[in-house]
C-alpha cells in the first residue's frame, strides 16, 4: 500500500509540472482513472487543476478528445466546488461535446450541470436534471437517480409535483442505505415549502439534517419557522449560531428585529432591523456590482475569443493558400521531370530496339526458311529465336501464336487466349521478368496466372503444363499446320 502511494505521488508530481515533463499515455490514463476516482467520490480536496490542466494538454495535443473531455468535466467539477459557476459552466458544456454518449460519464455531467446552472439558468438546470434521471434510470444508477429526482425536487415550485420528485429520491436513498442525504432532501424540501407546511412538520423535517451536519442555513431556516409561529425562545438559540456566519450577516439582524420584536422591545427591533437594512442594501450594491462586472466581462470575454478566432481562421487560410501554392509548385516540377525522363528514356528505348531488331530480322529470315519443313521438332535454337523475336519486338507474339491458340482451344477450352500466351513464353524460354515486361504485367500478376492455369489444367506441378504444352506443340499442332 505504501509502495502504491509513493507510486502515484511520483506520477502526479510530474503531470504536475506540465509541459516540461511530458506523460506517457499508459501514465496519463493511470492518472485520470485516480482523477475520475475522486470526482465521483466528490473527494474535491484531492484534485490538483494543475494536474488536470497538464492532462488536457497531453490530451488535446495526440487527439484523444473523449478522455480531454472527461478532464474537463473534472475541472469543471473542481471549479462548481470552489464556487467559480461560470468557470465550471465553460468546461462542462465543452465536456458536454463528447461525453454525453460516454456512459461511465453521461450521467456525472448532467449532474454537474444541473447543479451549477440551478441559479443563473434554472429552465436549463431542470432540463439537465431530467437528463440525468433519464439516463440514470436506463443505466440502473441508484445513487445518481436519487440525486437526480433531489433535483427536480428542488427545482419545482409546485408542492404536489415536488413531494412525488421528494419520495422518489428519499425510497433511492433508503435503498442506499444513505441517511444523510435523505435527512438532507427532507431538510431542503421543508426550507422551500416552509409556508405550506405546518410548523411542528417543517420542524421535524429540517432538525435531523441540522443536528447531523449543523449547517447555518438550516438553523437560519428553523430560527425563521419559530418566529413565524411566535415562538421567539426557541428561535433565540438557532439565532445565535447565525452570528458571525459568513453570509448570513443580514439574516442574523432581521431575526434579531423579529425576535425583539415578539418580546416587546420595540427600540432594540428598529435599532437591529436598522443594522439589517444597511446590510441588505450593502448586499444588494455587491450584488449588481457582481452582476455588471460578469456581464461586462463576458462580453470582453465574448468579443476577445472572436478576435482572437478571426486571428486563427486568417492565419489557417494563408498557411492553405501557402501549402496550396507550394504543392501545386512541386507537382508541376515532378511533372515536367518525369515528362522530360519519360520522353528520353522512350528515345533511348526505341534506339535500342530498332538497333535489335535490325540485327535479328536477318536471323529470322533465315530461321524461317531453314525450319519450314520440320516445325514439329522445334529445337532450343528455336526456342531462342521465338524469345529473341518476343524480346525486342512483342507484339510479335500475337502473329506468332495466333493459329496455335485456335488449334489448343479445342482441347483445351478452359484456358483463355492469355493463358495461352504465358504457356508459349513460358515455354519458349523466357523467364519472368522478361514475360512480364513483354506484357507489361507485375510479377505478382504471373504468378497469379500461373497459378490459375494449374488450377484450370488440375495439375500442381509447373514441369506438368510444360510437358502438356510441348506435347501439344510438337506432336499436334505443328504437324497439322504443315
């Protein structure tokens, strides 16, 4: 277990240092599996964003965007737990991308979502509650169905529909064996629904929650449910633990004002209610400051991510337009060169073959008269004539064969005039490389055909379709010629 430890400690004190020491995949997706670990467990402490910030790099930067959006759901859930909503918002909707059809994922970001947007947005949170229960309900996710039926109840106003969301969500954490958040969906139930509640049931609802947590709002919430049905003692306690809270400063003087004045003591009450209002109107001035600034600084935001995406697109088209130019400019020049190549190699060809040809008509000529009466015996000279005449000059090869392929048809009329041709070359003398380049064919292409003609003539040896063919040859076809 210590080894372990030490193990992952070494790892996330690299990714930590960014893009100077660069992670390996197998390292990466051990570190996000530890990442997406904690998210889930909403163990928020123990999630580095300079690690997930690393992870998002190496992850954008090989085009893994499946698991750079589960980074980003990460951070965004980092960013929802120390309050930053509008930073959260960013990196979960470019999460929302591509994890809304990765199902270990899906349902944790409509969760997120439908928390962070819950007060500036609350149409959009419902519409990502509903997301969250729909699919938690199809992948059999207890704990999240639960969570996402808290939700609804929350964002309901309407009683009925919010006691069905409420007991949906309080039976999934029965079955979870999770009192605390069932105690707690009691307690923000009764909060909402305090003035459509009878106060003994309000009470009865929100206390457990209190007792087991001691949240200020909750104790907020039971000091208002007591003065609201003039018990002023028994709000005098829970309003004492709303001194000094954070926040909850306003509260604090207001209940002190209803408290003292429900006791009688009417000077005190305006005195405190007095302190209540100056911090209510100081509350409401940071409040529009908050609000202006983050207007002013999301159109900043807006019109510099405008710029600076006009800037992108401008310097993609001149890269394009450059590449373009560039590849148009090679092509031309590797056209021009092989054209040039092409064109005197041809002429050296030709010089070539003319000059062999000249040289081998006389010998043709001379063949021909001495092997006119006795084809049959074709000998090796002849075999080499017929492939020094194929050689430099193949379209001899038609004039030479064509009244030997009509005579073989007949006994053999599975073989193409093609398989014909490679048998007579083959069988002439020539090797591969000069078959295949009097028919301008690869070597895979003849052996493919040869193959194929053993397979036609039921024979696996290549010494058999020679002996066929010079049988054939000579004790057949040459004599009926003659």
């Amino acid at each position: 277990m210590i080894k372990k430890s030490i193990f992952i400690a070494v790892i996330l004190f690299f990714v930590a240092c960014g893009n100077k020491n660069r992670v390996d995949l197998r390292q990466a997706e051990f570190l996000l599996s530890f990442l997406s670990d904690k998210m889930i467990k909403m163990e928020y402490a123990d999630i580095s964003l300079q690690q997930v910030d690393s992870l998002i790099d190496f992850y954008s930067s090989i085009k893994e965007y499946e698991s750079e959006a589960v980074c980003r759901l990460i951070k965004g859930a980092k960013l929802y737990s120390f309050g930053d909503y509008s930073g959260a918002i960013g990196e979960l909707k470019i999460a929302e991308q591509y994890i809304a059809d990765k199902d270990n994922m899906a349902g944790r970001l409509y969760y997120y979502l439908s928390r962070v947007l819950v007060v500036d947005n609350p149409h959009q949170s419902n519409y990502y509650a509903k997301s969250l229960v729909d699919w938690a309900d199809e992948n059999s996710d207890l704990s999240l169905l639960a969570l996402g039926y808290k939700m609804l109840m929350n964002l309901e106003d309407d009683i009925d529909s919010a006691i069905i969301y409420r007991d949906k969500a309080i039976e999934g954490f029965e079955l979870l064996e999770d009192t605390l958040r069932k105690e707690k969906t009691n307690a923000r139930f009764a909060m909402k629904f305090m003035n459509h509640l009878a106060a003994d049931t309000a009470i009865n609802l929100i206390l457990p929650f209190y007792e087991r947590v001691g949240y200020v709002r909750d104790a907020d919430a039971l000091a208002t449910i007591y003065l609201v049905n003039n018990q002023a003692d028994s709000a005098l306690a829970y309003i004492e633990k709303l001194r000094g809270a954070k926040g909850f400063e306003f509260q604090f003087y207001n209940n002190m004002a209803v408290y003292y004045s429900l006791k009688g003591e009417f000077e005190k009450s305006l005195i405190v209610y007095d302190s209540a209002f100056h911090i209510y109107q100081q509350q409401a001035v940071e409040i529009l400051d908050e609000q202006i600034a983050r207007v002013n600084g999301e159109y900043d935001k807006k019109l510099y991510d405008q710029q600076i995406e006009f800037q992108h697109y401008r310097t993609m088209l001149l890269s394009l337009i450059f590449v373009l130019v560039t590849i148009i400019g090679v092509v031309l020049i590797v056209w021009l060169v092989r054209i040039i190549v092409r064109h005197r190699r041809k002429n050296m060809e030709l010089k070539h073959a003319k000059e062999i040809l000249e040289e081998k008509n006389e010998e043709l000529v001379d063949t021909t008269k001495k092997q006119t009466q006795k084809l049959y015996a074709v000998s090796d000279i002849c075999k080499n004539t017929y492939a020094s005449i194929v050689l430099t000059n193949p379209d001899m090869v038609k004039v030479i064969s064509r009244s030997l392929y009509e005579n073989l048809k007949e006994t053999y009329p599975q073989l193409s005039n093609m398989d014909f041709t490679y048998m007579f070359l083959d069988f002439i003398g020539l090797n591969a490389k000069e078959i295949c380049r009097i028919l301008s064919v690869q070597e895979g292409t003849y052996y493919c055909r040869r193959s194929a003609i053993k397979k036609k003539l039921g024979t696996e040896h290549e010494q058999d379709i020679d002996e066929i063919f010079n049988q054939f040859f000579l004790g057949q076809t040459l004599p009926n010629e003659n």
